[in-house]
C-alpha cells in the first residue's frame, strides 16, 4: 500500500561515534527511511540503558544491530515502536515523527519481537487478520494468503497456535508484524531457538522482503547471520551505539589475516631472529602462525618469508585466513585499548 510520508523538518546529524579514542563517521543520508537523533532511556534507579544515539537507515537495506545481552537493543527497537518511552530524542519513520505522527508513523513499521504474545487457541489465520484490523485497515484476504505462502504457514492456516512447534510459531510471529504491509520491519532475535535448516529458509525470506522494498533492522546473537544477510552493521555495548558501518568495508578496514605455515621440520621454539613478527607454534611445533593487519604499511610477510629462508626454515604449503564478522565484533566490544579505523588500504604490502 503506497503511502505519501508527511515532510518535516529534519536536526543536523552529529555523526560521531566513540569508544574511548576511537571514532568513526556515520555518513548522513540525504532521505534516509528512519532517522534517529539524540535518542537516550534512563529509568528512575538510575540505570542508562541508551545513551544518546543517532542513525540513520536507508531504504529497503538489511541493518543488523549486534550487541551482548543488556546493550540497549531491545531498548532501541521499543523506542522506536513506541513500546518504551524516550527520555531524550527525536524519531522520524518515513518523515512521520513517532511522537507527533504516532498513528502514521507505527503504520509503517512491523515488530517481531523474541516472545510471543499471542491467543494461542486461536487459528494462524485469525490471528494474523486480527493483526491487520488493528491498524484500522480493511481486511484483504488476498494479502493475508501471499503473507502465509511465502512463509510456508498455508497449510496451516486453520491450525491453533498452541498445536504449531516452535518454528511455526516464530513464522506467525513474523505474519502478524506482516500483516498491515510495513515499510520497516524490526527482527528482534529471529532466528533463536530455531533449527539450522528453518533459520536459513528465514533468511532466504528476509532477503525477499528486502527486495519488495521493505527496510529491515534486526538484532541477533548469530553473528553469522549478519555476515550472511546484512548490508551494514551496527554494533551497541553498555548503551552505546560505537560502531555503525558497511559490512564490507568494516571487515576491510578492522579484518586481520591469519598466515599459516605447514613446516618442513617441526621446531621446538622460535628462534630470537623472528622476535619481530607476530609468530605462534602449533601442532607440537609442525605450524608456525603469522598474524597482520592488512591496513599496516608494511604487512611484513614479504620480509618474514625472506628471513624464514636465510635461517633454513622451509615449508611445505601455506594458507591465509581473513577474520570473521564474530572476530570483529569480540574485539570490539571486549577491546581493553581504543581500536582505530585506518584508511583503506591494499590487503597485503610487503
């Protein structure tokens, strides 16, 4: 359903993300489909769930929030869904302030949330209809039919809730947040306590969301699943939003290499010629382990594989590996010193 979003005036973004030292520059977007300046939640025994945050999302992208439990997640997507009250802030979705606009502006937005909060004596058909009504719109059959196809309930349409496995019941969940044909969908913690096999039929059908146009943000401990579906990556800890950047280019900038060696001769210790790289024995000494930053000037595997040679160390086969979106993000938010983002650089200069 086409909506005409209502213009309003938008605060200059202050960008600035820290962790101690280390910023990053969150680019304002010119028409971003969500917009949040200054958002923060205090509760009265004086706990800071969400310190003041800004972000914005852009339309019809999959943004994964990833944070511990108790980084402000849950506080962020209630926030905006005018589940928890704001202490400070502004929220526009679509243009429409959630304050101001409510009824606007949460008629574009869906939630599923971790628990289900359901009649579970009721069908999967009348519970996701009644969801629809409950944002004043006519009923539409043809919808709710498409909604449950593409979500494999069909066949279970006039099944009650309570008889549905816990999977099932997770794709109703989704149904009803479905219902009323959102331009914003929020996923809190989707795929949890799911299988293996329905998790990645979720993602396959958050990815064909995204490409009807609707705008995706969720929250999820699998950080697999932001690294397979997310096109940028939000990372929250202790209430504050410290990092927000394109996935790609956040593994470019903050990914390290690992360089493997397969020796020829098992050694017993590092010799004192290589005290300079950042060297590890494995396997009783059959593995000598590099790793580098790929954003340094000098990488070093050049030299180290040159002094290897001239002390006689030979190797059958070596192999690379790049960190993982679960390395990045531990070393974030467990990072004892401030990390930096470094210019983009080669991935290797020796």
């Amino acid at each position: 359903m086409a909506r005409q979003a209502k213009k309003t005036g938008r605060p200059r973004a202050n960008n600035k993300r820290h962790l101690g030292d280390f910023f990053l520059m969150q680019p304002a977007l010119s028409n971003p489909v969500l917009s949040i300046r200054g958002l923060s939640k205090s509760y009265k025994g004086g706990l800071q769930a969400l310190k003041s945050t800004d972000l914005d999302i852009n339309r019809g992208e999959i943004f994964a929030l990833l944070g511990p439990n108790g980084a402000g997640k849950t506080t962020l997507i209630n926030a905006v869904c005018g589940i928890v009250t704001p202490t400070t802030g502004r929220i526009t979705a679509a243009g429409y302030d959630t304050r101001k606009d409510y009824r606007s502006a949460r008629s574009l937005i869906g939630l599923v949330p971790q628990e289900m909060h359901v009649d579970i004596f009721e069908t999967v058909w009348a519970v996701t209809s009644y969801s629809r009504g409950l944002f004043g719109l006519p009923p539409n059959k043809a919808h709710i039919e498409q909604v449950l196809k593409d979500l494999s309930l069909w066949e279970k349409k006039d099944e009650k809730i309570q008889a549905l496995s816990g999977g099932m019941k997770r794709r109703v969940l989704i149904a009803k947040a479905l219902a009323h044909e959102p331009e914003i969908l929020f996923l809190d913690e989707p795929t949890a306590g799911v299988d293996v096999e329905l998790r990645r039929d979720m993602w396959a059908l958050v990815r064909k969301m995204r490409d009807r146009g609707v705008t995706i943000i969720l929250t999820t401990h699998y950080i697999e699943e932001a690294e397979e579906m997310a096109d940028r990556v939000g990372v929250i800890a202790k209430g504050e939003l410290i990092l927000v950047e394109d996935k790609a280019t956040l593994m470019k900038k903050l990914g390290k290499k690992l360089l493997t060696f397969n020796l020829k001769d098992r050694m017993a210790t590092l010799p004192a010629e290589l005290k300079e790289w950042d060297l590890a024995l494995r396997d009783s000494g059959a593995i000598l382990e590099y790793t580098f930053d790929t954003q340094a000037d000098r990488t070093g595997v050049a030299s180290l594989v040159r002094r290897m040679g001239e002390l006689g160390i030979g190797f059958n086969d070596l192999d690379t590996k790049t960190s993982s979106l679960e390395d990045i993000f531990v070393s974030l938010v467990h990072a004892p010193k401030p990390a930096t983002i470094a210019p983009e650089a080669s991935d290797v200069r020796s």
